[in-house]
C-alpha cells in the first residue's frame, strides 16, 4: 500500500502489471539518478578545488573501524565509503531513508495518475520544481551532522518544514479528481510568497543581484528562486482557469477571512525566519 493515497477510483490489488513495474522503476531510478547528477556531474564545476587520493598512500585516523569488527583497527587505509558508529550516523541514515521512501512513493504517485490518464499536469510541473530545494535539504542535514556544524540548522529546518508541506499539497493536487479550491491554492502560493520574502532579506540580493555571491552560491540561490516564482504563478494561474470556469473574478474565489489568514501567515512566518 503507497503512503499516498489515489483518488484514481482504483484499488492496488486492480492496478495492472505493467503500470506497478513501471512505478517501481521510475521510483527506483529517481533516487538513484539525483546523486549521479550530484557528484558525478555537477560537482565538477569545482575540480580545481578537490583534493587528489592517492589509494596507495592515504590512511584514515579518524575512523573507529567498529563496523569492520576484528577485522580492521586503527588507522585504516584507503576505502570508498568510511562511517563511524555513533548517534550522528543514525541520524543521517534515518533522514536518508526517509528521503528515499518519499521520493520513491512520489515518483510511484505520479506513473499511477499519468497511466490512469488523471494527472494533473501543471501540479507535476510543480512537484518538478521541488525537487532540488528537498535534495539540498536532505544535503544539508547530512553535512550538519557529519561536520557537527549546526549555525544554520534552525533557518534551514524553517524552510524545509514549509517546502514539504506545500510539497504534500501539490502532490495532492496532482489528481484530477482533488478539486482545485482556493484554500489548497494557498497553502502552496503563501509559503513560496514567504520563501520569497525572506530570500529577499537574505542571499538572494548580496549573491545573485549584486554579484558578491560565488558561483555555487548563486546557482544555489536562482535555483531556489525559481521554483518558489513558479509555485506562484501556476497555482494563482490555476485558480484564474477556476473563476473562469465559474465565471467570476478571480478575487471572488478568496474569502475575506482566507485572505487575512494569508497575509498574517505571510507577515509571521517572514518574522519567524529572521529571528532564526
């Protein structure tokens, strides 16, 4: 049973064969391609920066070998992958996992509602646009735990807990058969409207328009900005294709009550990221 729920009026057990291998692969191959294009692509911008191993020479005195038992101790040569036991590993497992599974079950949403002809397209446009912002949160966690470096631990944690709730309403949205209403609209536009803001105030401005950011900062920063524009515009866009349908101004679709929630969601949350 997926963590989502399908509103496609189908049970699992009536999915047909070729469309749960097909959600088994996209799911499998979206996780799997994300940190290929990672550190097997991107990160190459920086070769000049990385450090050269030799495998024949290198040793490692910081690893407690716990995980290789009595076969291993002290210092230990070259490995591709070291880890030490504690509660900060954990903890990045736990993040990872739970990183994984949501892609996964996502990515597994998206092939059921696209072969069963009841994807939203614009919604998937969206869930798209999500996808660096949660995979440099999930980045980020790793390296605070790894580095023991938690300055911008509060500030991220605001922004990756705001990023998955508008996330968990565009997924939603994503079924044809999910009404669009003004409400689910705004949860997405007022937290990308918020995100907006407070890039603002922050990195956005030192980085990207007044050029004293490094290349990997300002990407980092049009990367997040263009997302949250696009979680602007097309559900507003949605919602104007909605008071079309009813033949109303697209203001009248607002409650006066939605409205002052909005603003006051808004003005908070901005207060709420600068203390932080």
């Amino acid at each position: 049973m997926g963590l989502l729920p399908l509103h496609s009026g189908s049970s699992e057990g009536s999915i047909p064969y070729r469309q749960i291998m097909l959600g088994l692969a996209a799911g499998f191959m979206v996780p799997v391609l994300l940190p290929f294009l990672h550190f097997g692509i991107i990160s190459h911008l920086w070769d000049e920066y990385n450090f050269k191993v030799d495998p024949r020479t290198c040793s490692c005195s910081c690893w407690d070998t716990i995980f290789k038992g009595v076969y291993e101790r002290g210092p230990a040569g070259f490995k591709h992958i070291y880890f030490n036991v504690t509660s900060n590993t954990f903890k990045i497992w736990i993040v990872t996992v739970l990183a994984v599974i949501l892609t996964y079950e996502a990515t597994k949403r998206v092939v059921h509602l696209l072969l069963a002809r009841e994807l939203r397209w614009s919604m998937l446009v969206l869930l798209g646009c999500s996808v660096y912002p949660h995979y440099y949160s999930w980045w980020s966690y790793f390296n605070y735990w790894n580095d023991e470096f938690y300055h911008h631990w509060n500030h991220q944690l605001f922004f990756s807990i705001t990023e998955m709730i508008s996330t968990i309403a565009v997924v939603y949205l994503m079924d044809k058969s999910v009404a669009i209403t003004s409400g689910r609209i705004l949860i997405i536009v007022n937290i990308a409207i918020l995100h907006v803001l407070s890039a603002g105030f922050d990195q956005f401005i030192e980085n990207v328009v007044r050029g004293n950011g490094m290349l990997h900062q300002v990407l980092r920063d049009i990367f997040f900005m263009i997302p949250d524009m696009m979680l602007i515009t097309v559900p507003l866009f949605e919602l104007g294709r909605l008071a079309k349908a009813h033949q109303v101004p697209a203001a009248y679709l607002v409650s006066n009550r939605e409205f002052l929630a909005s603003v006051a969601f808004i003005f908070l949350g901005w207060l709420v990221c600068m203390i932080l």
